[in-house]
C-alpha cells in the first residue's frame, strides 16, 4: 500500500514537473522568435539607412509598394524588391517572413505620394510571420534630397 502510494506521487510530481518544462521551452521559444525577428528588422533598416542616405529623388527608376530602385550617388544601381515573404537588395535575401509590401512614399507633409519629385520620405513597414508569431515593426526614413 505504502509503494502504491509513492509512485502515485512521484507520478503526480512528475506531471507537475513536465507541464513546468513545456512551459518553459514555449516562453522561450517566444521570446526567441521575438529576438530573431527583431534582428531581422534592426539589420535590414541599417541596411536601408544607409542606401537611402544615397538616393536623389531623381534618379528613382522604380517606386511601387513592392519595389524601390534607384542609383546611388556612386551610380550604383539600388533595388529593392518584396517577393514571396522575402525582402532582397540587388536579388539578396535581406529580410526573410515578411507578409506584406512594405514600402509607403511620403511627401513633406508625410501624406502618401506616387510622385518621386514629391517624396521626402519612405515609410518602411515590415509585418514578420515567423512560426505564427507575428510582428509589425515600422519606421519613417528620411530622404535627404
């Protein structure tokens, strides 16, 4: 009776202590996918910081909500393009999980804008999907003209 009643124990202990264990490998995973996509936001706007630092309204041969080409002040050819949940410059992969087109044109007054002679600044919006944790992370870059 007495062995009984320790395994019933030890069996409710161990119950306890796995559904601990779960617990705390799903918060880990949380806040590691939250870390992961937080990277993938930080290295992708440095990146696009200093591209957009370069640009001069009028050399813009592309400006859509899925693409952005334009040549740098060393006549390099920028190109930023939003395809199948990826975000690449010059065809490399730079942002990985993203779910929507994330460029937004603004103009002085930070109202929406399709003309390229009117922009002044461009609204990166980035959506991540990574494991069905979601995230949106936007940020307003300035275009120095």
């Amino acid at each position: 009776m007495e062995l009984v009643m320790v395994m019933v124990i030890i069996t409710i202990l161990s119950v306890v202590v796995v559904d601990i264990i779960y617990m705390q490998a799903a918060n880990f995973n949380q806040v590691f996918d939250r870390t992961i996509l937080l990277g993938e936001w930080r290295k992708t706007l440095a990146q696009m910081r200093v591209d957009l630092q370069e640009l001069a309204t009028d050399n813009i041969s592309e400006m859509e909500n899925s693409r952005l080409t334009f040549i740098n002040f060393d006549g390099e050819e920028i190109d930023y393009e939003y395809k199948s949940n990826t975000l690449s410059r010059n065809g490399t992969k730079v942002a990985e999980w993203v779910q929507s087109n994330p460029f937004q044109y603004l103009d002085d007054d930070q109202n929406v804008t399709t003309d390229s002679d009117s922009l002044n600044f461009i609204r990166v919006t980035l959506d991540f999907n990574r494991n069905g944790k979601t995230m949106q992370l936007s940020e307003v870059l300035y275009i120095r003209n």
